[in-house]
C-alpha cells in the first residue's frame, strides 16, 4: 500500500489533467482529508474547500441532507453520504465532490451498524458511486482508513471514467450538472 501523500498526489495530478475541481463534506473524519490534500502546494487551483459536518443540523443546514433522510436511515447510510456529496458539489461549485460519514468509535456502534462502518460517496460531472467499507482499530486508525480510502476511492472512479477527459472548462463556471451515472457498493 503506497503511502496517503503518494495516493493523494496521484489523484491530484488526475484533477489537474481533467481540469476538475473538488469539494469535501466529512463527518466522522473530521477534516482529515481535507488537512491532508491541503499539505499539497498549489492545492487552491482544484479544491475549494470543505463542510465537517459531524452534527446532523449541519448536514441538513448546510449541506441539504433530507431531515427524513437521517431520521429513517440515520447519519452513517447510504442515502446520508450521497445527499451529502451532493450538497458539497452544489454548495462550493465544484465539479467533483467526495463525502465520508461512519462510526469511528470507540462507541456509537450497534449489531446493524458496528463500529468502524464507512459510508463514502463520489459525484463527478458524469457519475455518483457510493461505497460502504468496514474497518477495524481505534478511532484514530477508522478515522485514516477513512481517509486513505476515500482519496482512492474517487482516483478510482476518476480513472474508470471515459468521458471524463481534459476540458476547456471555465474556471468560473465551477459546477457541471451534466446527467449522472451511479453506481452502489457494498463490502
């Protein structure tokens, strides 16, 4: 496994070559990735920036998160992450955005939902594509698989997209709402 700094370089350099801006909404890493991708020199021409949204009003205030949506599926679902993806994207007017919500522990889990389950979701000019994952260790060690997963999760998806190649896109015009793909996993 190459190391977070190398992983976020290369989806980095994706962003760039696809001239593609990008948006976080994080909740139970709480900024992480965004510190992390922030290390990088030069970072503001792709991403604009994030929402940690760790209490649910700020998911619904800020993000646009459906109040039933978290009532009936609750914070770490799969209907949860992606509305959150989705208002990141709208929010900041981005053209990509990533969201992570989970239960890092060391409490907070239940027999439906254990400690150390992740909720990821990417949206991109063309696609959305969620994913759930299942970690183990403390608080800390969810909190950086999180985040490791979730910088390859969207370089995944960036790759696997075809008709995602370089544009001629307006710096000013930071949102695409072209029609969407998605795509559920499960693990």
């Amino acid at each position: 496994m190459k190391p977070l700094k190398d992983l976020l370089a290369e989806l980095v350099l994706e962003l760039r070559r696809k001239k593609l801006t990008v948006s976080f909404a994080e909740s139970c890493t709480g900024g992480r990735l965004s510190a992390a991708v922030t290390e990088i020199p030069g970072i503001s021409d792709i991403f604009v920036g994030s929402v940690i949204s760790y209490a649910n009003e700020v998911k619904i205030d800020l993000l646009g998160v459906r109040r039933e949506a978290l009532i009936d599926e609750g914070a770490v679902s799969e209907i949860v992450v992606l509305q959150m993806a989705q208002g990141v994207r709208q929010q900041l007017k981005t053209e990509c955005s990533v969201a992570i919500t989970g239960i890092a522990g060391p409490t907070g889990g239940s027999p439906q939902k254990p400690v150390g389950t992740v909720w990821f979701a990417a949206c991109g000019p063309n696609f959305e594509s969620t994913e759930r994952k299942s970690f183990v260790g403390s608080r800390i060690d969810v909190q950086d698989q999180a985040v490791y997963h979730a910088a390859g999760f969207m370089l995944r998806l960036l790759n696997q997209s075809p008709e995602l190649r370089t544009t001629n896109r307006d710096p000013e015009d930071r949102i695409n709402r072209d029609p969407i793909k998605k795509v559920s996993k499960q693990k």
